[in-house]
C-alpha cells in the first residue's frame, strides 16, 4: 500500500484564485497532467482515519503531461485521497477524469503524495495554461522572493505641509533586497512603488494585479507596520510612515486566497 497521501475534495478545486494556484506550485515539486484509470476502494481497516462522510481511495492514473518535476515521473502514478461522497452516499463518477496533480514523490517508484488536501483540480485547457505561466513565473530567474516580513521604515518629511516620503525595507527568503517606497506631493496623488534591487529609481512601479509580485506582497505583508519597524522614527514620522504603509496595503487589496483544504 501507498503512503497515505493528504485528503483532496474536487469539489474545492473548482474555484481556485490565484492566490490559490501559487500556493499550491509553489511547494510542489511535481506538477503532472494526468488522467484517472482506476479507482479502488480502501477498506476501511486499512484506511486510518477518513472524515465523515468520505470515502479514501486508491488510485491509478496515466501521466499524460508534465508540466514540472526536474526528476521526471513515471508513466503512471498511483496516490490515495478522501472522495466526498454524494447525497446517496455513492462516490462521484472520477475514471477517466482529467486532473492536474501537485505532488512529491513517495517512498517507491510511481507513487506520489498530494501536497495539500486540495492539490488535485481540473485540467480544462485554460488551467493548464494557468498553471503553467505560474510555474514559469515561479522558476524565472528574475522572480520576486518570498516575503519574511517587514524591516525598519523610514520617512522623511518635506519643506511644505503634505510632502513626504517613507521607504520599508521587506525581509526576504533569499536575501535579496526588497522595499517599498511611498512619495507624497502638495496637490498630487500619493504614488508608490516596490523596488527589487538596493535602489529605487523612478522606473520602478506598482505591481500588476495578478502578478507574481503583486501575490508576494499581497499574500506576504502583515496589515500594519509593527512597532518594531518604526521604533528609530520619531513619532510624527512613524505615524505617517504607518499611514503610508496603509495606503500600500490598500491598493493591494485582499490575496484572494479561499482554500480551506490546508
């Protein structure tokens, strides 16, 4: 038998956001196309522990496409999850299904194991060509690091009343320097910018929505400055540095993450 792979319910992945599908990618190192040939039932001696009104299954399935995985994969792989049943207590109809896989390898050649209870969704053609620009971006050299947290801010008051200018410095899993800038001027909108470099110069702008880049900030920042971050600040500057990072999380707006399968 298989290592026990986590719970996925198909009915979750139906509405995955972006958010979602970078969560997902980004801590599978397997992304495969494959479609299911036989499903077999677990006894439930064998099974462990199955939620409530669930059934955990075994199942085989041809590898029609590897969209990630530097190792390769078998030409079939075979994995365990926890079907949802339907109203009469019946499994839903999955042979044949066409489903994109986010997995790791398991303990012998051809198994695999679901990175998260939901890391099996749909392979229409436009999912597939989803994820596939997220696993690019993922994988491209220039692509942004994963966001720790927030560093020390700074502001710097201008001359005249309502001119200003705050920078945050963002701690990173790579390292790599990473800051936020927000610049105020008498009778214009406030604009800001991220910067993925140690200068800031005037070509650097907002994130596109939908964007790697915009996911990491969105999905990585806390919702307010900590104190830690302003503790050098006096306390005019740290309170228009925290109104500066609020305008930034502002135009975020929400990650748009609704996974609850973990």
């Amino acid at each position: 038998m298989v290592t026990q792979s986590p719970i996925v319910r198909p009915g979750q992945s139906a509405a995955l956001s972006y958010a979602d599908i970078v969560d997902l990618a980004d801590h599978a190192p397997l992304v495969a196309n494959v479609r299911i040939r036989n499903i077999i039932k677990v006894r439930p001696e064998q099974a462990g522990t199955v939620p409530q009104g669930h059934q955990r299954v075994y199942i085989e399935a041809e590898v029609t496409g590897l969209i990630r995985g530097d190792g390769g994969i078998s030409p079939t792989v075979t994995y365990l999850y926890d079907v949802p049943l339907d109203r009469r207590g019946k499994l839903p109809k999955l042979k044949k299904a066409q489903v994109i896989l986010f997995a790791r390898a398991g303990s012998r050649p051809g198994e695999i194991q679901l990175v998260a209870p939901d890391a099996q969704i749909p392979a229409a053609p436009a999912e597939v060509e989803r994820v596939k620009h997220i696993l690019s971006a993922l994988v491209a050299p220039d692509a942004p690091p994963t966001i720790l947290g927030l560093g020390d801010a700074f502001h710097v008051a201008g001359t005249i009343a309502g001119e200003g200018e705050t920078q945050i410095f963002l701690r990173t899993e790579t390292g790599d320097p990473v800051s936020l800038s927000i610049l105020r001027r008498p009778g214009q909108a406030p604009r800001w910018a991220v910067a993925l470099g140690e200068i800031v110069d005037e070509a650097a702008r907002p994130p596109e929505q939908g964007s790697l880049l915009w996911y990491r900030l969105a999905c990585g920042l806390p919702p307010a400055l900590p104190p830690q971050a302003v503790r050098t600040l006096a306390v005019p500057d740290a309170e228009a540095a925290r109104a500066d990072y609020k305008l930034v999380i502002d135009a975020l707006g929400p990650c748009g993450r609704s996974r609850t399968g973990g």
